[in-house]
C-alpha cells in the first residue's frame, strides 16, 4: 500500500472532525448565549417587579393564642 494514501484517508478523517467539532462549538456557543439573554432579560424583569411594589402582602403566620384556623368555604343556597 502506497504510503500516500494512508496519508490522504488520514487527513480526511481529521478535517471531517475537525469540521464536526466547529459546528459543534457554534451550537454550544449559541445555545450560551441565549441562556445568557434569556437570564438577563429575567434579572431585569425582577428588577421592575421590586422597583413597583405597590402594596406588599400581608404576612401569613400565627395569632399569638394558638387558636386552630379553618377554611371558610362559602354555601350555596
């Protein structure tokens, strides 16, 4: 076997792999870069919501008595 084709089908191998792992790399780098918007267009979402607060909801917790709460659930007549 003619040591020039070894060569060749060697370099094949290696620019179809290095080909794979270009595309590879630019997905990886898209799909980063979209979480990365993604979690910034959030981050700035959260900072509107706490700039308007409007009216902070009361706390839920427990009356100082112990006493036991229960659902209220309207019947209809």
């Amino acid at each position: 076997m003619n040591p020039f084709v070894a060569s060749v089908a060697t370099l094949a191998i290696s620019t179809i792999y290095m080909v794979w792992n270009a595309y590879r790399q630019t997905l990886r780098h898209r799909e980063q870069q979209l979480r990365s918007r993604v979690a910034y267009m959030l981050w700035m979402a959260a900072q509107r919501v706490d700039e308007t607060d409007e009216k902070p909801l009361p706390s839920v917790g427990r009356k100082k008595g112990g006493g036991s709460r229960s659902l209220r659930v309207p019947v209809s007549s």
